[in-house]
C-alpha cells in the first residue's frame, strides 16, 4: 500500500498523533506525514503510506491555503488564543483600516518563527526553551503570501483565507497584522484546506480511515505514486534499457523512447513507473533522482 492518504486533522491532535494512529489502523510502520499543523488547527494533512514516504520532501516545498479567524485586541505567547495573554487593547481600528494592513502583506514578507514552534535552536526545539521560560532571538525568514482574501469582518474578528509558501506561520501572521494596526492580535481558529494539488473536498478523517480498513476498502482511499507525479512527462525505456532502469542505473537518450527534457517520470519498455529522473545534457542521459523500484 504505496501512496497518499489526504487526511483531515481534527482539533486536539498532533500530526504525529495522526501518523501513530495510522499505523495502528493500517498496521504500518513506514508512515510519514507532508506538513505540522499545530494540535487546535484542522484541514488537510496529506499522509505518505510506504514507498510514498519518500515524496515528503517534494511535497512540503508546495503552497498551502487556510481560513483563519484573527481576533484583534488580544496578543498572547503562543500567537494563538490557546496561550497566555500578555496584552489586551481597545480595537479603535475601522474595516477599511484592517483591510488595507491585512491586504499589505501579499507578496515577499520576512517573519520572526514563533518561540512556541518545533523549529530547533542548539539541539532544542524552541517551544521546549519556551515553556522552562526562555526566549532566544530568533532570525527572520522570507516567506511569500501569494493571495489573501478576507472571507467576514465582525470587528475585533476577521475571517481571512491565505495561500503562502512552505514553512509560514498564519499565527504569527495575526500577531504581525495586529502590531501593525497597533492594537494586537491572535489566531483564534485555523482551517487548512489545500496542502499542494491536496484539497479538503477529498479528506477523510481517522474515524472514516479506520472504518474503510475495517470494511476492506482503504485502497479506494489511497492515491498512487505515479498519479500523485503525473504532472511529470512519462517516458519508457526500450527492452535493451530495463535492465539498467532496474538497477537505478542512468540510462542514455538512444534507450528512450521520446524525448522530453527535464524531471520525467521514468518508466520500463512495459509501462512499469520506476521513478523520477532528470535529463542531463552533459552525458546525454536521464540520471535518477527519486526511485520506487
């Protein structure tokens, strides 16, 4: 059983609560799941099952789109409304006002990670130094917002929908649009609802998963390897070249048939996927990059 699973986080779970219960479900160890969301925070969580495991790292370089609600007025630790108030404001601010901040951050920013995160300084993560009560400097990071639309503004609340890259935090987003309208502000809620080419229309839940394995039918949920690479070319080898595909040997342009440049997905004289390969044009050959032999 070698793909995804799109799974859909429900609050009070870590995703590596969902990876360890997978396994349980699925009596699997070779899981592996595409992007953290924070335990209050729900929505897509693709899961890689087996050989897919090692897509994770192709996958979490991809865009990822949230609803959030902001809530001005309040600024805590955690940059979420989970954490210990620090500052509590008067929200004097007009929708017009809140508006043009929020829109302000489309387009490349630099964000400071929050201290309550699982990046790692020295060998620690921060949320570790964190909760013994230390707070270290931490260094800005370039992210990118590709779009922001704001969905319902009830003042001092905003519902937002964001897509941005890899690695940005929607709560410290909130907190930087509420010191930049000067009054504060905190997630209050997070809904994840594309991961990449992932939408939340085609997530399941643990619940659904466990009953789908119970009644024989989780292959109906799983999204193969090669569909999940199909954006790639498919190319084959003649029969001279399948024994060097299968050895993860690199395979010259007279074994091929076609001749697409660039990342490809490779596969034998007989349609079998064998991995992704990349051409290089110094040796004239396609060179492996990612095998699912």
């Amino acid at each position: 059983m070698d793909g995804i699973l799109i799974i859909r986080k429900e609050k009070g779970y870590t995703s590596h609560d969902v990876v360890a219960k997978l396994r349980g479900i699925l009596h699997m160890k070779r899981i592996g799941h595409t992007g953290t969301l924070d335990p209050d925070a729900e929505g897509v969580l693709p899961v890689a099952l087996g050989k897919a495991t090692k897509l994770v790292e192709m996958l979490t370089e991809k865009e990822k789109t949230y609803e959030a609600v902001l809530h001005l007025g309040i600024e805590t630790d955690t940059q979420d409304i989970t954490g210990a108030v620090r500052r509590c404001c008067d929200v004097s601010v007009t929708e017009d006002e809140t508006e043009q901040v929020i829109l302000s951050f489309l387009g490349d920013q630099m964000q400071i990670p929050p201290m309550y995160s699982a990046l790692k300084v020295g060998g620690k993560k921060l949320y570790e130094l964190a909760r013994e009560g230390r707070e270290i400097q931490r260094e800005a990071r370039p992210v990118h917002f590709s779009d922001i639309e704001i969905l319902e503004m009830n003042l001092p609340l905003v519902r937002f929908r964001v897509t941005c890259s890899k690695g940005t935090y929607i709560r410290t987003l909130c907190h930087d649009i509420g010191e930049k309208l000067g009054c504060g502000g905190c997630m209050e809620a997070l809904l994840r609802t594309r991961s990449g080419r992932f939408g939340i229309e085609k997530s399941v839940t643990l619940g659904e998963v466990q009953k789908a394995a119970e009644d024989g039918r989780i292959s109906n949920l799983v999204i193969g390897i090669e569909e999940i690479l199909s954006d790639y070319p498919r190319i084959c080898s003649f029969p001279e070249g399948d024994r060097l595909l299968l050895n993860g040997n690199p395979l010259h342009e007279e074994l091929i048939k076609g001749g697409d440049r660039g990342q490809v997905r490779m596969c034998t004289s007989e349609g079998d996927f064998i991995g992704i390969y990349r051409w290089d044009q110094k040796r004239r050959s396609y060179v492996p990059v990612k095998m699912f032999l």
